[in-house]
C-alpha cells in the first residue's frame, strides 16, 4: 500500500489525496519512458521507468516501484526515448512484457529480465562515399583529400553521409590521419535511430490480448514488430520523423495510426497505406498528441490545446496560462470520464475534458512525467515525476465529482442543453402529409390571395390620395406632409401640428389650416390659421388651443386649404382624449 509522505503540493477543489511525496527519489524521465503495469500477475501493479540519469548518478537505468520503494533496475545502453508494456503471447500467468527504445534498439524485458534486443535495419550507403572510404584504405587518396570528396558528396549527394562521414568532416586537420587509420578499415554503415514507440492490437481488442510493437524512426519510418518472432511485419513512410503516436484498431483487421511529426503537422495513416492519407497542419510544434474517443488532443509549443477529427477537421482550440510541459490520458471507465491531463510550467496540472476544465492539482515544481491508472490497488491513481528527480502520487477519492467550470472560455453550458421540443402530434403529421400532396395548389392560392391584397391596399391608397384623406399630399406641384400632437391633461389642449415641405426646390405660398369639431364638446381658440410661405424641408410648428365642454371624446378633423381651390390638400383626423368637462 501507499504511504503518506511530506506532501508539499494540493489541489484547489480537494478532490485528490496526497498518497506519496519524495523530492530526493532521483527519477528524473519523462512521460514517454514511463507506465504502469501489473508485471508479476499478482494484482499489485507497479511503476515502471527509464530513468535518464544525471546528477550524480549519470547511469541510465531501468527502475521499477514497487508502492512507494524502489524493487529493482537494470541499466540501460544508451539514453531511452520511449518505454511501453505489452502482451507478447498468450501463456499463463498473463504477464506483460516492457520494451524499451534506446538509440537504434529496442530491449524488451520479460519478468524483469532481459529477454530479446531488436535492432532496426541499416539504411542504404551511398555507394560514392563507399568508393571514397575504400579509396583511403587502400591509400590511393590522403586525409585532406578524403574530407573535400565527402564535403562534394554531402553538398551534392540526395542522401545523406553516414555518421562516420559526418564525424570525420568535423574533425580537426591534424586528427584526420589518426581517424582514418582508426575506423577506415571498417564497412561504412548508416543507421537510423528511434524516436518514439508504441503498441498496436494484433488480431484481438481485448486489454489483455496480444499486441505489436509500433516504432518511429529518425529516419520518417514506421516499423510494425511481430510481437514473437520480432521481425518486420509492415513498414510505412512519413514526410518527416515522428515524435508522438496514437495507434486505435487492430493490425489483422484495420487500424489507424495518428502521428504527430517533426515539420509541426499530424498524419493519419491506415492499414492500406504506406504513405500518410490525411494532414493536420498545426500553429506550431506538437508537444503531446492523444485520442480521447473518436478525436484526437493536441498539445503545441505556442501553449494551445486543440482537438480535431479523425480527418482533420478542427473542433475547439484552448489557451493555456502556461507552456505545456507533457500530456497523459486519464480514463475511468467506472465513471464514463475520458479525460487529459495537462502538465504546465507553472507547477500546476490541468485536467480538460473537452474544452472545459474539471480540476487543477499544484505542485512543488514543473512536472516532467504524468501518469493515471491502477497503481498498487488503487485504481485511481496518478503519478507524476518533477524535473529536479521528485516522484509524486495521488489518490482520486472515491467521493470526487467532476463539473465542468464556468469560467472556461467558450459559450455558457446553457447553450449545449437540449431543448425540450415536444412530439409530433396526429393533426402535425396530417398537415404535413397535405403539403407534400398539394403543394403547388396551395402555393398558386396563396400568390392569388397576396395579389388581391396589394390590389385593395393599392385602391384605398388611390382612393385616399383623390379625397385628400391621407396626412400626405403628393399632387403636381404641391407635396405636404403633417403630423399632430396633444399635450395637456385637460379639459384644456395644445394642439401642435408640424408642416412640412417635402418638395425638391419650390416653395408653397398661400395656405391655411382649418378646424372640423363638434361645438358641443369641443372649443378652438384659433379655428382658421394661414400659414406663411413654405420652404422646402424644414417641419413649421403651427400650435392652438383647445377646450374640452364636453363629456365625451371625439375627433378633430384638420384641414389644409390652398388658395380658391375648393377640395383641401391633405386631410388629418386627431382622436382628442376624454376631457373633464367644462369648468
């Protein structure tokens, strides 16, 4: 079981136990070369890492924990990139295997023992730099003219020199007689080296079925590995080396590859291709690549999180407070999360689902390596390793709920409720039914019934305009515009009505406005005033009194005459509010 250290890191919502806590453990490594694994059969997973060394311990090694103590290691031939665990056979006890990937190796370990060492083909030599180094053997050309050939060759030359080639080309002049007498009678090889590695199902999705080994080399090659007989089972190419890989399916079925390359781009590779199908083409470099479902999680340098599909269409993009140092997934199956987790460099971890933030765990110093799963007994369990060699563990309570915070960036979670749309009733489905029968009736109908609107509308207008009926007056010469308005509480108004000139350039001369009322309810101080010259454009305030005697509102009718002419230019009725009656 985990012990309780001197925890030096929390979290801000409580959702996490501090199991472990050790900042002189020494681990120092990186997500890649870290994972958690069941290796003896007996339900106690452990940890198991590269540790790259450094310090004062500058070993590379092979460590495994075992709750919170160091069990074992073995030490490592050069410095790993990546480390994984896999089911090799189907024998019991069902034990998985640990490969890891170091320099142009993979050394796979079998109950914590080396068990096979795999090392990738040598590329193709170009055959003038074979010709130049047999031509210094044999002593036909010195030193100084060896290194101008080679020189020639790599400024010409479409592949490129072996490392024997490029080490001597930057030797200095007085070694290059010593370099070539020391590795000249050697054949000139060139090999490639690993960038990262995974696992690929075989024939079966089981989480304990038998699984390939997927390898990423410096060289924009993908290696599928027999996970027996460890021979070449596939080998695609990739416009540029892989540094992070997502493999889903099944080598004997379908499968699709995610690779994350050199160049700042994703590819997307399947069974029957050798060659990439899809592009992603990022901001700028990945730093960690994931699939969480059926999308797969970016993580790049200039500190966003993104996510697009399967083909490459982008889905939601985050900023982040910080650089992203790592990324892991997190999944618990019990409780439907599928998560990712986010290291930063300012000492926090966040974990996203989608786009939302659920939770923020702070640490004593940046995290270099993050794991989540079964650790000892606890299922969830998260581990996480700091870049001064601290190991740190975290227990997931049991009573932990994660909600998706309201201050992430976005449009509010009310926008993604659906809503609640009601079903669709006998008489709905009828009508339905009749439109698709008769639609072309109905649309000739409603055109019909539309033209005889504009025809009626049309009339009143006309009608409105010859019995000088509407507040606008549009004749030959003569274009006016009113409007009214009364104010007061009663029994006593004012009545204002603005005149306007709606003309291009003449003037109107020689008007009048008349009153129309009911004397019995109604008494108008200025029943007839004549209106000065109109010029066109300006709206001329004409205000009079008015008294109510009556009890009961009616209408005031409002005239506009011009000269002799008997019918008035344009008419307006003014509906006077209640009065109180004569005082």
């Amino acid at each position: 079981m985990l012990s309780g250290g001197a925890a030096m890191s929390g979290d801000d919502d409580g959702k996490w136990l501090d199991a472990h806590y050790d900042p002189l453990a020494g681990l120092r490594t990186f997500t890649s070369c870290v994972a958690l694994a069941d290796l003896s059969g007996d339900g106690d997973a452990r940890l198991v890492a590269a540790d790259l060394g450094g310090g004062h311990r500058p070993a590379v090694k092979l460590k495994v924990y075992q709750g919170t103590a160091l069990s074992g290691e073995s030490v490592l031939l050069d410095l790993p990139c990546g480390l994984v665990t896999f089911f090799m056979d189907l024998h019991e006890p069902r034990v998985p295997a640990v490969a890891v990937a170091s320099g142009s190796c993979v050394y796979v370990y079998k109950n914590l023992r080396p068990y096979f060492k795999f090392t990738l083909p040598g590329l193709g030599v170009d055959e003038s730099e074979q010709d130049a180094w047999r031509e210094a053997r044999e002593g036909r050309i010195d030193p100084p003219a060896l290194k101008e050939l080679l020189e020639s060759l790599r400024n010409k030359s479409d592949a490129p020199l072996s490392a024997r080639s490029l080490r001597f080309l930057s030797t200095d002049a007085e070694n290059l007689e010593d370099f070539v007498r020391l590795h000249g009678q050697q054949p000139v090889k060139r090999q490639t080296v690993i960038t990262c590695i995974s696992t690929l199902k075989k024939s079966t999705a089981d989480e304990d079925g038998v699984s390939c080994l997927l390898i990423g080399t410096e060289s924009a090659h993908l290696y599928v590995l027999d996970p027996e007989a460890f021979i070449i089972l596939a080998k695609m190419s990739l416009p540029a080396p892989p540094t992070a890989m997502d493999v889903t399916g099944q080598f004997d079925v379908e499968f699709r590859i995610t690779a994350a390359c050199r160049d700042g781009n994703i590819y997307v590779l399947r069974r029957d291709s050798e060659r990439a199908k899809y592009r992603v083409e990022l901001t700028s470099h990945p730093v960690g690549l994931l699939r969480v479902g059926k999308n797969v999680v970016v993580g790049t340098a200039d500190r966003n999180l993104q996510a697009f599909t399967q083909k490459g269409k982008k889905l939601w993009k985050v900023t982040l407070p910080a650089a992203i140092r790592t990324m892991a997934p997190m999944e618990l199956p019990a409780r439907g999360l599928q998560a990712v987790l986010v290291a930063l460099a300012n000492c926090e971890v966040h974990l996203y689902r989608d786009k939302n933030l659920l939770s923020t765990v702070k640490t004593p110093a940046a995290v270099s390596a993050v794991r989540f799963g079964r650790y000892g007994r606890e299922d969830g369990t998260l581990v996480m390793s700091t870049e001064g060699g601290g190991l740190m563990v975290k227990i997931l309570k049991r009573t932990a709920e994660f909600r998706e915070r309201d201050g992430a960036p976005g449009p509010p979670a009310a926008q993604s409720v659906r809503l609640d749309v009601p079903k669709k009733t006998k008489l709905y489905v009828d009508q339905t039914l009749r439109e698709r029968e008769h639609g072309a009736a109905m649309h000739r109908a409603f055109r019909m019934d539309l033209a005889r609107l504009r025809l009626a509308a049309a009339r009143a207008y006309a009608r409105a305009l010859e019995s000088s009926l509407a507040p606008v007056s549009s004749g030959p010469g003569r274009s006016l515009k009113i409007n009214a308005a009364v104010r007061g509480l009663g029994p006593s108004f004012e009545l204002t009505l603005g005149l306007q000139n709606t003309a291009a350039c003449r003037p109107l001369l020689d008007l009048a406005v008349s009153f129309l009322y009911d004397p019995a309810s109604y008494r108008v101080r200025d029943p007839l005033l004549k209106i000065p010259m109109l010029l066109p454009g300006p709206v001329y305030p004409l205000r009079t009194l008015v008294e109510c005697v009556g009890d009961v509102s009616d209408v005031i009718k409002v005239f506009v005459l011009a000269g002799r002419r008997s019918a008035p230019l344009l008419t307006a009725h003014i509906n006077m509010p209640a009065g109180e009656g004569a005082r």
